[in-house]
C-alpha cells in the first residue's frame, strides 16, 4: 500500500470514529508502521483534514473532509435534483430515507432525509458502504443481478457477522432466498436482519429504458410501525420515488460509474 492509500485509509477509518483514535489505534488497525502513521498523520494535520485533540492525544476529522462531501453533492447535483424528492419521500412515510448508488461492485449510501420528527425513531449509524447480505438496499440491488455475480459480491465482502439482526440470513442460501423473494416482488423487504426491533424496504432505481440498476432507494423504521402490512402498502410510493430519482438523477455525476459499467 503507498502512501496516497494509505492516506485514504487513514481518512476512511477516522470517518468511522467520530470520537478519534490514538495512533497507535490507527497504525494497528491499519498495519502501517507506527513511524509511517505519524508521517501520515502530520501531513493530513497540515492540509488540515486531521486534527489532533492535544499534544499526544486522539486524530480526529476536521469540517473540511465533510465540507468537501457537501461540496461535490451539490456540484453533482444531488442537493438540487435528489434530496428535495427524498424530503418529500420522508415526509409521505414519517420514516429515514436513505439513496445508495452503484460504484462498481459496492453499493454506497450517498443521501438520506429522516421523517420521524417524534417517537420512535431510527437512525443508521454506519460507514458509506452498504452491507450486502442483510439490508433492504443490499438485497435490492443482488436481485438485479444474476445469481452467480451476487453470489460472488456477498462471499467478497462476507456475512454472518456476529452483530447481525437476530433474523439475519445465515449461508448463501439464506441470502438467496431473501434476494428471489425482492426480485419477485419488485422491491426488499427485511424484518430485523440488520438491526433488532427495525424492518426496512427498497427498491432499485433503473437507468431508464434499461433494467440496469443504478442506485437503491430505502425505507427504514422501528418494526412496531413499519409492520410486513405497512411495507406492503407503501411500495407504490416507493416505486414512484425510484422512478422520479432516476428520471431526473440518471444523467448525474454520482452516477456515472454505474452508467459506465453498464456500458461496458
């Protein structure tokens, strides 16, 4: 690994620690040399995408790494386009709406709108990347695939973790089932898989005029409100969002990669 990803690398895994990590968290998580990391570190600190808490303490992000996200969502024109159609999705159902677009073989999030405004509410709290084999997102983009590639797209990035909702799939076979049942039904249904007491939809967005996916559009809540009934009876709404996103979203940068990979 040079320097520029291990750089990268740095960045990704502070993204996931708000709160900070010592370097020698950092360079054993990594397996980057103590000394590397330091270097590392000290010019991250003076491009000022790292601080340090005090003398010998935690590294922490500074605004500018999400200053510089906020900044290429609203060049790519996801703050104009997409969100206003995800406010009002979150509006309609009262529930976090999440967007996940394709980039090569991952499925990132990329924009969310929460509607609960009281009550239960749910907040995901994770990295960009979606975990394939359990979430709503994950299962509606695998059931756009053919069975082979979404095989080989879940073994990559593995399963069964130990915190996994207690109805998570356990084997290939158990995500199979999940992923012909979404491809069936059109869209994602998943009953505490990812994270217990919540229950989640998703449809995938099209590239229209072609059955290529280019993104996922979720729905996620506290499983007393967003029942198997209630997911059932909000597909329509969902669809629709889909529909809109990628008539107006198709063509923007955020999903060029995608675009460009069905080309090929």
């Amino acid at each position: 690994m040079n320097s520029p990803d291990r750089a990268i690398s740095i960045i990704e895994l502070l993204s996931k620690n708000a709160l900070g990590l010592p370097l020698s968290a950092i360079a054993d998580e990594l397996s980057i040399p103590r000394s590397a990391t330091h270097r590392l570190l000290a010019d991250l600190r003076e491009e000022g995408y790292v601080r340090q808490e005090y003398g010998g303490g935690t590294y922490r992000l500074t605004a500018k790494v999400v200053a510089l996200g906020f900044t290429f969502l609203g060049a790519a024109g996801v703050t104009a386009e997409i969100q206003p159609i995800l406010d009002r999705l979150a509006e309609r159902t009262g529930e976090l709406i999440v967007l996940a677009v394709v980039d090569g073989e991952r499925l990132l999030r990329v924009a969310k709108a929460q509607g609960a405004r009281r009550g239960l509410l749910y907040h995901q709290d994770e990295g960009p990347e979606v975990y394939l084999a359990a979430t709503s997102n994950g299962h509606a983009w695998l059931s756009c695939l053919d069975e082979e590639e979404a095989l080989q797209l879940v073994a990559k990035q593995g399963y069964n973790r130990p915190i996994d909702g207690p109805t998570a799939p356990k084997t290939l076979r158990d995500i199979l089932k999940y992923v012909e049942a979404a491809r069936a039904r059109g869209f994602a249904k998943i009953s505490e898989t990812y994270v217990a007491g919540t229950s989640a939809m998703a449809a995938p967005i099209f590239r229209p005029g072609t059955r290529r996916a280019i993104g996922t559009l979720s729905i996620a809540g506290p499983l007393l409100r967003m029942t198997d009934e209630h997911m059932d009876s909000l597909a329509p709404t969902l669809f629709a969002s889909a529909a809109e996103i990628a008539q107006a979203g198709s063509e923007l940068p955020i999903f060029e990669q995608a675009t460009e990979a069905a080309a090929r």
